[in-house]
C-alpha cells in the first residue's frame, strides 16, 4: 500500500518509518508551520533530508507558511500545552497531509505525532482517522506504539548522530530562555 507519513521531526521519524517500510511503501511528508522560529524549522528539516538522503528515503516538503498557523491557532495562545491549540496544530497538519496524499495518488496516510510518548497518540489519531475517512484513505494509527518508538527512536539518534529538538515546535511550547541559550538573533515569521 501506498503510504503518506507526516513527519514532524527526525527523532519520531526513524523508527516508525522503520516499522512502516516492512508493510507499506512509505513516502514521507515534511509539513510543520508551527514549527518557530524559523532557524529551528530550518534545522528540523534538514535532518530530515539529511536522513532521508542517507537511507534513501521517499520525501515531499510542504509549504512553510508559518503565518497560516497564527491564523489557525488565533484566540488561542494562551491555552495550555496540550490543550486546544495543540489540537488545532494536529488537524491542521493532517488535513494538509491528507490533500497531499489524495493529490499525489496514495491509498493511506499515518502521522509522527500519534507515535510521541509526549503527544495524545489517541486523540491524534482519532483526527487522523475522521480526516483519511472523509478522503477516501486508510489510515494507520500509531498511539500503541509510542513508548517502544520514542526509546527506539532515541537509540537511532544517539547512533546517527541525530539533533534531538527539546519542545514541540510552537513559539508556545518553547522552554523559558530559549532565545538567548539556543538561537541569537531576532526572530521571524515568514
């Protein structure tokens, strides 16, 4: 079967791509306007490339748009991490995940996210399912196998020599004193 991963990073990428590589011809969809500021968006996808390069890995990036996010997640910046804004950032990626995949011919779709032990897997699959439902895919959940993914995952990148990102993404969810320990200089939303 054809098969469209949402991936929203390197580390949850390697070890559900795989899992999945043994069933499905898997393509992988790099699509993450949340992610902030620009360099860490940047510096994500290109671990992803790099290691889809080095595995001969099957990958489509979407558009960064990161404005669209704003827009999406508007009236809700003060939520808690976790709460509706997150959400609304997961439907958002599988609903565009879900228009690549119809576009370019593919039979089903999975996500990244369901597979973090820091994500409700359930629930992200629950959006992942309704969506592939209502565009004629199949979608494979990966909730259940999220502890046995993220201690895979972190073996796989201690090998590789993977960055390991240390916050979801969104401006956010990013740790207190960010900008000064990590990225300098201002920041951009392109």
């Amino acid at each position: 079967m054809r098969l469209l991963l949402h991936s929203c990073c390197c580390p949850c990428l390697l070890p559900v791509y795989e899992s999945l590589a043994f069933r499905h011809q898997v393509t992988v969809f790099f699509y993450n306007p949340n992610i902030h500021p620009v360099r860490e968006f940047l510096l994500r996808e290109g671990e992803v490339r790099r290691i889809a390069s080095q595995f001969s890995i099957r990958l489509i990036r979407g558009p960064y748009k990161p404005r669209s996010w704003f827009q999406r997640i508007q009236g809700l910046e003060n939520e808690v991490e976790g709460g509706r804004r997150c959400t609304e950032c997961f439907a958002m990626r599988l609903e565009m995940s879900c228009r690549e995949a119809v576009a370019k011919g593919f039979e089903a779709l999975a996500t990244t996210l369901s597979s973090s032990r820091h994500k409700p897997g359930q629930l992200i699959d629950r959006i992942g399912t309704e969506l592939a439902k209502k565009n004629g895919l199949s979608y494979v959940p990966l909730a259940e196998t999220a502890l046995d993914a993220d201690k895979h995952g972190r073996e796989m990148c201690r090998e590789l020599k993977v960055f390991r990102q240390n916050y979801c993404g969104c401006l956010y969810s990013r740790p207190a004193g960010f900008e000064k320990k990590k990225n300098k200089g201002p920041l951009s939303v392109t």
